[in-house]
C-alpha cells in the first residue's frame, strides 16, 4: 500500500530532498510540457514551441508547489506529479537523480486525445456498458505515467538431450504400413536476451504490465527529466534483486520455446535432460509510458491500462444490468412487434 | 451530473433504437392503411340464381327438422363470409358391386368412383356455384350411410378446386370423420368449420405465430450474449521478442537414428449400396359426366 507522504516524512529524504523542477514557458511564464504528438516540449498556454526552460525550486516541503505553493499530494514512491491547484507538472529531483536517475526511457508517444480514440474504438461494441464510460468527462481523468521497470540481460547457454518419435503410413494394395522411427535428439544453443522488461511498481499490477507489453526498444532514450513534463511518475519501488525471480521465468519460457521450437516436427518427444543455463546478466534501470483510466461504477474500480506507445490497451469495460436488460427488451419487444406488424401486412397483401 | 447521465442515456437509447422505432411506425400506417383498404373492398354478390336454394340434402334422414334448419343458418352464414357454395348431401344407398351399377346406372363397380360421380354429378345438374352455374365455386360433402358403405367424398369446384390440395380434402374428411357416428349435426358444422378455416383467405399468414414469438427470443439471446462479450487483452509478445538479432545462436544441432520399426495391417473392405425409391400421390382432379372440371377425395369407414 503506497503512503502519502506528510510534511514530517519530507525530512527524512535527507537535506537535499526537498528539490524539486517544473518547466516554465519562457514566453508566457505557464508550465511548458512534453508533446507525444509534437515529439517536443510545448506551451499549451501561448503555444510556443521548445519554449521551456527548467526551473528550480528548493525551498518548502516536498509536497508544496513551488509555482502556487499549494499542497501537492505526493506518496512514497512518486517522482513526478501535477499540481492540483495550478495545474503545473512537477518532477521531484532527488527521485530522478542518483540511484533512481533512469538510464533510459521511452517517451510517450501516444497523447490523450490519441488514447481516448483507442479507448473509445475498442470499447465502442461493448453495448451494455455505463452510459458515462467512455464520456468526455471520464476520459479527461485519465493520467499518463511514466512506470518503473527493470530491464534484465542475459547470457545464456540451453541444451536439451530427448528422444523424438517420427510416424510414416502407407498403404500398398490391402496392406497398411506404418513406419515408427525413433532419434536421439540432442540441442545446444547460445541466448541472448535483451532487455526483459519487468515493472518495479507495487501499484501497476504485475500481470496487466505483461500484458501491455511489448514495447518497441527502437524508441528507447537516454533519460531527461523533461519528457516527464505533462506526466506522472514513480522511482523504482523495489530494487532489481528482488522482482529479478519474474524476468527469469520469462526468460526461461522463453528458452524453452525456442527449444522446443528447433526440435519441431517430431510426432513426440521424450526429454531425457534439458537445461538452461545463465552465464552472465545485467540489469538496467528505465521507464516506459502508461496510460491509466480508472473508472469508478457501483463502488468497484475498473481500471484500465494502455502502452503509451503502442497503444495497446488491457481492461474490462464494466457492465450496467440495467442497460442490458432495457436494451435486450427493446430489442426483443421491437422484433417482435415488426414481425407480428409484418405478419399481419403480408397476410394483407 | 445523474441527470445529465441520465438524459445522455436517453439519448443514446433513442438513438441505438431509431430506426427500429420508425419501421414499427412505418408498419403500424401501412397495415392501417392496407386494413383499411381492404374492408372498404366489400364482398361480391351472388351472381348465380339458376342453382336451387337449398343446401342440405338429408336423404338419409340422419338429421331431424331442427338440425336440418340449424345447418342451413349454419351454411348460409359461412357461404356469405367466404363466397362459395357449400352443400350437404346425405344418402342411405349401395353404390358398389354389379347390383348398384345396373340399378343406378352406374359406371363403376367401385365404391369411390360411384361417390365421386354421384357427387359431382349432383353438383352439376342443381347448378351449383357461387359466381356461375357451370364450375362455379362451392364444395359438397356427400356422405353415404348405407351400412357397409358408410363414407364420405368431398366434390370441389371452382375456387375451392384451385385451392384444395388433397391434404386439404383430406382435412375437411377427418373434420366429419371425427364426430359423424356420435353427432352427425356437429360433424357436418365441422365441415363448414374446416372448409371455412381453409378458404379464408383474409388473412393468408406467411409464417406462423409461434415463428413471431419465438425468432425474437433466440435473436434477442445472441444479442445480449455479442453485446456481452469482450475481447480480452492477450500476451502478445513474440518468443523471440527479447533475443538479441531476434535467434539463438545454434551449436549443435544432432538427430541420429537409434531405431525403426514397421507394423503391417491387412485392410479388411466391402462395398454394399442400398438403393430406395419414393413414390408420389397424384392430385384429386378429374372430369365430370358433364365434362365439368372437379376436385375431391373420399373416405370409407
């Protein structure tokens, strides 16, 4: 459960925890953000281009704005937040440098209007959904994050010894054949794997991250606060160590299948020994864009996730028993007066 | 905000439907109009006067007065409504054997085609025939209550010879069949009734009423079950997602034959083909000593 941070916590972050940055237009003075669409930082005030100019602010609590001075809600974990008072985007210094400085990132490509489509488009069949689900209003509360996540490396060397079985039948004149041929199957290979993304958030459910999932590392870059401008954000949760265990079950899956995959074509195989082992590993510390809808219907939340590069979006749209059952109704009702209606009129006829 | 959800609602709601809502209201106009139409239509008047103005022949005397005058109200209600000719005759005579042809003059021995020339042949010397005097239109019942040649043939002419299939013929039977031996009054109602229920042609419906109740039901199932479902977010990250140049490096790639082995099995085979054949009745129409074009069928106990 993340805490919220109270005034008192704010000293525990040490002397020089207290930083924080927002950027400032330096044509109008409002809080210059980064653009998905635009691939830069933009005014959304006076619309001016890379017009941003970082600006420092250290004196105060943590939670406390330094544009307005207004009370910001900051948890424990949190490394970029929006004011809610004069709306500007802030990134807390001392959870964007040092140990939690990001090596890389991918910037978010996909912008809010860009997702409320998306969103709109996959659930526009869901008929019996909340009328408000996809409303305007709703949508608006959705928040870009940037979410932590490990990024792990491995070098590894995969052997597997079996037995594969190969079944051939023919048939001459009224005689069936049927030919069982048995091979000792032995594979090695060298894997590389690269980069398995693995989120280090305790708020990002783990199985909806890998859902989300993939992301395109061609867009990966070094890691500059200001693409955090116009979004939320969060410093690793939980170190690299301890949620290493997933991204090696993934690796491992994946080993396998490309095990599996080299010895294909076999009718069956037994495995005598397989074995993969790991040589060498690195793990790399990055953030990657989510976009989060919560939604709130009958006192249960509906949230919902997607990859704020590719789009992909993971989520059940709720369901309203009440719009079911009137629109199954109407339906139903409509059918049958058109065909009773019709019945009548070609009898007529 | 509840009320602003609540007229969105609305709103999506008469929009999902609208089109369904304007061909109900497209129907509802077109069935008043055609409705309407129709009994303004008014029924055609008789046209035939040289046919004699009774209806039921009781010659076999299975009926007593009142029944008698009850059948004719009967008749004359149905004949009114439908516009056809609907006669009852009643006979306590042989019609088969060698005996009957000679004393009646009859052309056949059999039992059937004597009730058909019998009948049809009443119908065309009374002139019977709503519309005309010679293969008007009009049904006659003729029901032979001499012991041992107890049934009944059904003579149609005109509309009703066009309309009548032979299950139709056979329907109006059974509809006599049902209570002649109990109540002969009720079993000659039953055919008016049955010839009535098969000539009216009112309301010619194209499927039936269950079809109206029943087709909504499943269509509404499927419904609610597509607007129910969703397609779930799956794992869409390829096994090679994460491998560096996208392959393994591969080392040892070995498939050594250890052993084979081969099972034969003889194929047992037989061929038998069975060949059936269907036979198909032929219809009820035929031609009259008059040379008058009928219809019709029999039923013997």
């Amino acid at each position: 459960m993340p805490v919220e941070l109270t005034g008192e916590r704010v000293g525990s972050m040490g002397k020089k925890g207290n930083g924080k940055m927002f950027f400032r237009c330096k044509n109008c003075g409002g809080n210059v953000v980064y653009s998905p669409e635009r691939h830069g930082m933009y005014c959304p005030f006076c619309e001016s281009g890379e017009s941003g100019e970082r600006a420092e602010g250290q004196s105060g609590a943590l939670t406390v704005c330094p544009n307005c001075g207004g009370e910001v809600p900051v948890q424990e974990h949190t490394s970029a937040a929006q004011c809610p008072y004069c709306d500007s985007y802030l990134i807390f210094n001392e959870r964007v440098e040092g140990s939690y400085r990001p090596k890389m990132l991918i910037p978010f490509q996909l912008g809010k209007e860009s997702c409320k489509r998306s969103i709109r488009d996959k659930f526009r069949s869901c008929l019996f959904a909340p009328t408000d689900f996809l409303s305007e209003a709703r949508l608006n509360d959705m928040e870009g994050i940037y979410v932590p996540y490990w990024f792990y490396d491995y070098d590894t060397d995969c052997t597997f010894e079996g037995e594969g079985t190969k079944v051939r039948s023919w048939r001459s004149g009224n005689v069936e054949y049927t030919e069982t041929s048995v091979y000792a199957v032995r594979r090695n290979m060298a894997i590389s794997f690269e980069k398995i993304p693995v989120d280090a958030s305790l708020q990002m459910p783990d199985e909806v991250m890998d859902l989300i999932a993939p992301f395109q590392y061609a867009q990966l870059t070094d890691f500059d606060p200001k693409y955090m401008s116009g979004f939320h954000g969060e410093k690793y949760n939980m170190t690299s160590d301890l949620v290493e265990n997933r991204a090696r079950g993934l690796m491992k899956e994946d080993a396998g299948k490309l095990l599996r995959e080299s010895y294909a074509g076999y009718a069956g195989v037994k495995t005598v020994n397989e074995n993969i082992r790991v040589k060498e590993s690195r793990a790399e510390y990055g953030l990657l864009p989510v976009w989060k809808y919560l939604y709130r219907y009958k006192d249960q939340d509906y949230p919902f996730y997607v990859n704020g590069q590719t789009g992909k979006i993971v989520g059940t749209a709720p369901f309203s028993k009440t719009k079911f059952m009137v629109y199954v109704g109407t339906l139903w009702g409509c059918m049958t007066v058109l065909l009773a209606l019709l019945q009548v009129l070609l009898g007529l006829l | 905000m509840d009320k602003d959800i609540k007229r969105e609602a609305g709103r999506q709601y008469l929009r999902y439907f609208r089109f369904w809502f304007i061909a109900i209201g497209i129907l509802i106009l077109a069935v008043a109009v055609l409705g309407m139409l129709k009994r303004n239509a008014g029924s055609v008047p008789r046209t035939n006067s040289e046919a004699p103005a009774e209806r039921v022949y009781d010659y076999a005397d299975v009926l007593d007065d009142g029944e008698e005058e009850e059948l004719r109200r009967y008749i004359a209600k149905a004949e009114e409504k439908l516009q056809i000719d609907i006669v009852l005759v009643t006979i306590n005579q042989s019609v088969e054997g060698e005996e009957a042809m000679s004393k009646y003059g009859l052309r056949s021995r059999s039992w059937e085609q004597n009730m058909q020339d019998i009948a049809d042949d009443f119908w065309d010397d009374n002139q019977f025939g709503y519309n005309r005097g010679f293969e008007g239109d009009g049904v006659l019942l003729m029901h032979n209550w001499y012991p041992g040649q107890n049934g009944e043939h059904l003579s149609t002419s005109g509309s009703v010879e066009r309309e009548f299939s032979l299950g139709d013929i056979d329907s109006v039977l059974y509809a006599v069949d049902d209570y002649y031996d109990t109540d002969p009054c009720r079993a000659y109602k039953a055919y008016v009734d049955e010839v009535g229920r098969l000539m009216d042609s009112s309301l010619e419906l194209p499927f039936s009423w269950g079809t109206v109740f029943i087709l909504p039901v499943i269509i509404a199932a499927i419904y609610a079950v597509s607007g129910s479902s969703q397609n779930k977010a799956r794992n869409t990250v390829a096994v090679n997602a994460y491998v560096a140049g996208g392959k393994p490096e591969i080392h040892d790639k070995t498939d050594e034959l250890i052993r084979k082995n081969v099972v034969t099995r003889r194929i047992e085979t037989s061929s038998s083909q069975s060949k059936g054949s269907r036979s198909s009745g032929g219809g009820g129409h035929h031609r009259s000593s008059s040379g008058a074009s009928h219809g019709g069928g029999s039923h013997r106990h």
